[in-house]
C-alpha cells in the first residue's frame, strides 16, 4: 500500500496559481468545489424566492427584475432544478468533502491521479458558467424544466429559451458528466489502490464507503446522461429523429419523423434515480459517521449499514420507470417497477433505525454538527413517508403533477442532503481551516433551516392533495384553488425567512475562517485517521509518516480503555469492541 501511495505522489505546489487555482492537492480542490457549490446554492436559492413570490403576487413589480412572465417562471424552474440537482446537491457532498477527506480517511497522500481531479473540477467550473451563460442569450434560458422532456427540449422553435438557451444547457450537462466521470474514476481507484496498512474494506469510515458507491453510480449513470444529451444536441441541430416523431409546431410540419420521446424519458430518468442517490449517500455516510462520533457509541450494526448501501446503490438502478407512470407503460412494467420501488425501503428502513440504534442510550453531545445530523434523519425519514404513495401507479397517476412530488424530493433529496452538507461543514471545518465555527450561531442557523424546511415543504403535500398542479406558474386566476391562496402565501414567508437565515451560516463560516476560535487538532474527540493529523493537513496529509491502522473507525466507551474513544492508528495492545 505504502508503495502504491509513493508512486501516486506529487511535489509540493510552487507559487500561487499552482498552489491556489490549478492545484492538484486534493484538499484544495475539495474546498474549490466547495465554494463553488456555495456560490451555486445561494443562486439557486435566489432563483426559488424568484418563484415563490411569483406563484402568489403574479403582478408584482420587483426592483431591478419588473414583473416575471409565465415564460420567465418556467425559465426560473428550469435553471433552479438545474443548478441545485447538479451543481450543488452533486459538487458539495462528493466533490467538495469527498475530494477533501477520503484521502485522509484511508490514508493516502492524495487522490490516485491528481491532474485527472484538477481537470475534473475545471470542466465543473466551465460547465456552470456556460448554464449561467444561457440567462444572458437571445431568447434567455430555456423552459424545458430540469428534466428537460423531448420534444420540447428537441426543437428549437417550441418557445422562448428553446434556442441559443437550450444549447448551452445541454452543453453544460454534458460537461458536468465528463467531469463527473473523470472524479468517478478518482475516487474509485483511490478507495481501492491507496488504502493505508491495515485499513482493510470493514474498517472504512461509512463515509468513504458512501463516497466509494456513490463514485460507482455516478461511473454508470452519467455515461447514459451524456449520450442522452449528445443525441438531443444532434436532434436540435443537425436534424436527426432520436427524440421527436412526426409533429406540427404551431401549424408547421417539423422535419424530423420516426422519434421517439419516450427514449429519452428513459435515457434520463436511468440517470435520474440514480442521481437521487448520489445526492443522497453522502449525507447518509457523514450523518453515520456524527451520529456515532456525538453519541460517543460505536454505530449500530457497521456491517449491516455497509450492506444497505451497497443495496440502496444496487436497487436505484432498478426503478427509473416510477418516474414514468404518467406514461402509458404496460400495467405489468408498472407493477414490476413499483414493486423495486418499495423494496428500495428496506435498506433505508434498515439504516434509519440503526442510526436510531446508535443514538438510543448514547452520551449525547448537542453540538452544531449533532444537530444537523439528527435533522438530516428527521428530513429523510419524513421526506421517505411520502415516497411508498408515489410508488404505487393507481396513486401517483393523481399526484404526479402535483405539488406532492415537489415536497417530496424536495424533503428527501434536497433538503436533507442540504442538511448533510451542514453537518459536514460544522464538523470538518476545525480541519479544514484551523478554526472553530460559533456554536451560537450554528444553534440559531439549524433551528430557523429545520422549521423553516418543514413550513415550506410539509405544507405541499396538502396542497398536491388537493389537485394544486406543479409547474403553473401562477394559481390566482383559478377557481378551485382560490382557497389554497393563504397556504401559498405562507408557504412563501417561510421561504423568504429561510432563506435570509443562510446568511447566518454564510457570516458564521467567512468570519470563523478569519476569527474564529483556534481549534485542535481533534476537537470532538474522534477516532478516524483525519483527526490523527495535523490542523489544517500537511500537504501530502500526514508529514511524510504513513498512518497503519490497527483499529474500526468507531471504538468510542470501549470498557478498559484509558479514555472513551480508540483512535484507530491507537496501538493494537489497546482493546477494542
């Protein structure tokens, strides 16, 4: 192992564009697609507000924007699922975290091939300037909706946004999928080549076990999306029929015949679920691995929640056709795929309550990245009640285009993973910077981000209950949904304070970065590798030593232990669980 991590080492970066801009330290490239996904999630989160103040004051009149069309919401919805799906649910979780510290959770010097992670995250950066590009073109950004359905998205006379828009938004896909292929790669061949002596598979921190099958979906899942966009690119401009049979367009016979846009309603969705889960797995392994560190336990059945992703990541690929009820697919694909669909459960059900296990007689520590831990469950297990409904056809034929489904992911993929993201930055950032971020601030910051997400979200399951469809972009003009109006507009306070309370969390992360608290080398009092090293990690992460691991990632109150937790470079004379 030790030869394998010497081969794969570079030198130490000379000057401030190779050390700062094209770095090939993966550490420094973790905190680039970090704050990449940063700048990322306040732009989307802009782009919500844009909506949501729309959706009930259609006539208003905003400073600087005037009044928002309907073509304009639909452009806004577009470019909001695009950007939160791919550039901050993806980057920050696996990227920005999993580039920084897989690394030093196994060991390694750095990633298996540094050149391929700097590329990687450049063509990231490319790709979202060029989706941002499509706001500034003739026509402006398109109004396909994130999952960009032919042939809407196939022509490029269907309406505003359709042309020089839609262009740069499938070119910015495709760009996100080679990059996310090359980091795929990475982190693949890192878990299994550059592993420390005596870090064996069972003794990895769940959280790189996360980001290790998070990498192998994303290896087969983006490879499907890039051909898809490839073949819609060829449909829009060299006047191919994959996507778009025989269709008049505003009284004109288009050209193409033979299409199909159930293909790439297929092609998509083989990514899109899997894309639900690379969003997802991530949270799951840091939320495993703070609720045994704050609990001060050992996490509950390790080999059982190593298992249930390995199941969670083989079953997501087995039910992309849910998505397709609305369809006309065969009752029996229907039944076959809805039946997948709730076997996924199992596995989820499985780790939930080993995370429940974990903390059930526990020495609770309530600090920040505790918080947002627990909230992370709490978002996944509420998120998660409403998923077996919409897994059955004969009810989701009624709900699908409904608000239901958007509070659906949104609780279960986007906010919960958010959440993640939040328990990893409060936790990870004392590595990272040197610094402590301020426990009251992250105190107030999860109490308005938890009740906040449940005022918008929970709210819309009743509304999609009672027929309020998704992607209208205003209600008002409508009879029998005059009575929803006053939910709606709480809907959008409680969208508008929480959004301004991520302002909290960005003055809180700026100012600790420069005046917070001094932090230790291990200031919770964990036992894996990256907390066995100095604050903030040499350059090659552990000062020319290699670490040998002689113990789990989470011996804490081993009974004869001198102190309550075995770090796991601890000599193996010391006893374990």
């Amino acid at each position: 192992m030790a030869t394998s991590a010497t081969i794969h080492s570079h030198a130490g970066p000379q000057g401030f564009i190779r050390k700062y801009i094209f770095s090939l330290d993966h550490k420094v490239i973790g905190l680039q697609y970090y704050f990449l996904a940063l700048v990322a999630v306040f732009v989307g989160m802009f782009l919500s507000v844009l909506m949501r103040i729309h959706m009930v004051w259609p006539t208003a009149v905003l400073p600087v924007i005037g009044t928002i069309a309907p073509e304009t919401y639909l452009q806004l919805l577009t470019m909001h699922g695009t950007i939160m799906v791919f550039f901050v649910l993806t980057t920050a979780p696996q990227s920005g975290f999993g580039n920084y510290f897989l690394p030093i959770q196994i060991g390694a010097p750095d990633m298996a091939f540094p050149v391929l992670n700097m590329l990687s995250f450049w063509t990231t950066f490319v790709a979202f300037v060029t989706l941002l590009a499509a706001f500034f073109v003739a026509g402006g950004a398109p109004l396909h909706g994130w999952t960009g359905y032919a042939p809407l998205s196939a022509l490029t006379n269907s309406g505003p946004g359709e042309q020089m828009g839609a262009d740069l938004w499938i070119t910015s896909i495709a760009l996100f999928c080679i990059a996310s292929l090359m980091g795929a790669l990475n982190f693949i061949t890192t878990t299994l080549d550059l592993r420390a002596k005596g870090m064996t598979m069972m003794r990895l921190p769940l959280t790189v076990w996360s980001w290790f099958i998070t990498a192998i979906l994303g290896l087969l899942a983006f490879g499907v999306l890039l051909s898809a966009g490839i073949l819609l690119l060829l449909d829009r401009n060299l006047g191919t029929s994959f996507y778009v049979p025989l269709v008049v367009v505003n009284g004109q016979v288009m050209a193409h015949k033979g299409g199909s846009p159930l293909l790439w309603q297929h092609l998509f969705w083989f990514f899109g679920h899997p894309e639900v889960y690379i969003a997802i797995l991530p949270g799951m392994g840091v939320a495993s691995q703070l609720l045994s560190t704050f609990s001060r336990k050992p996490i509950f059945g390790y080999k059982a929640m190593v298992y249930a992703l390995m199941a969670i990541g083989l079953l997501g690929f087995m039910v992309w056709g849910h998505h397709m009820f609305m369809s006309g697919m065969s009752p029996y694909t229907a039944f076959s795929f809805s039946l997948m669909t709730m076997a996924i459960g199992v596995p989820s059900a499985i780790k939930t309550f080993n995370w429940l296990g974990t903390i059930y007689g526990g020495h609770v520590r309530f600090q920040t990245p505790m918080l947002f831990a627990i909230g992370f469950v709490s978002l996944f297990v509420s998120g998660g009640l409403s998923g077996p409904f919409l897994a059955q056809p004969v009810l989701d034929i009624q709900l699908h285009d409904t608000a239901f489904v958007v509070a659906h992911f949104h609780l279960i993929m986007g906010v919960a993973a958010i959440f993640g993201m939040f328990a990893g930055t409060y936790y990870w950032f004392p590595k990272m910077f040197g610094r402590m971020m301020n426990e009251t601030w992250g105190h107030i910051h999860f109490v308005i981000t938890l009740v906040g997400a449940y005022c918008i979200f929970m709210p819309m399951h009743y509304l999609g209950m009672a027929a309020q469809p998704r992607r209208y972009s205003q209600f008002t003009e409508l009879a029998y949904l005059q009575h929803l109006l006053p939910l709606n507009r709480f809907i959008t306070y409680a969208a508008i304070i929480t959004v301004l309370g991520q302002f909290i969390f960005l003055f809180n992360l700026i100012h600790s970065m420069f005046w917070g608290e001094k932090a230790s080398d291990n200031p919770w009092e964990a036992t894996t590798l990256e907390w066995t090293t100095t604050t903030p990690p040499p350059h090659d992460n552990f000062g020319g030593r290699t670490p040998v691991v002689n113990h789990g990632p989470y011996e804490y109150n081993v009974p004869g232990a001198p102190r309550d937790y075995i770090m796991q470079t601890d000599p193996a004379t010391v006893a374990s669980h």
